[in-house]
C-alpha cells in the first residue's frame, strides 16, 4: 500500500475509535446524571473531591501502564469530572 493509501487507512481507523469514544461518553454521561438523581434523593453534596481525586489519580496510573502521557489523560479525566458536576446540578 503506498503512503496516501496507508494515510487513508489509518485515518478511517483513527476516525472509528473516535466515535466510540464519543459513544463511550454518552453512556458515561448517562450513568453520571443517574448518579446525580440518586446524589439528590439522598441529600448528598454533587462535589466529592476524595471521589474525584480517586478518579484523577487511576487514570494517570492507568495511562503510565499503557504508555499514554499521563499528563494528557490527567486533563482529559479532569474535563470530564467538571462536565459530570454540570450535569449533576
């Protein structure tokens, strides 16, 4: 395959793991506003700083074990624990 074809290729890859990430985001979503109506029901703060620190510190753990920048996954878990507060209150 030459250089374009193989670019090609690897881009319709890269573009089909991309929406799975974004499908994978829309059940995280669901399951975070769920966690928000039980949060609600029992009176319980949106915020959990312990919960997200947990959080933060897995996916940096995670990311050093599959040789992603740990960095990288950092900011991106920490994107999304800000969403799931919005989504929260």
């Amino acid at each position: 395959m030459n250089s374009p074809e193989e670019i090609g290729r690897l881009r319709g890859e890269l573009d089909k793991l991309t929406e799975k990430f974004i499908e994978l985001l829309s059940v995280r979503d669901k399951l975070v506003m769920r966690i928000g109506e039980e949060k609600k029901k029992s009176e319980v703060q949106v915020q959990d700083p312990d919960r997200e620190k947990d959080i933060i510190e897995r996916a940096e753990k995670t990311a050093l074990e599959k040789g992603v920048d740990p960095a990288y996954a950092k900011e991106l878990v920490e994107l999304m624990v800000r969403h799931g507060r919005r989504l929260q209150r």
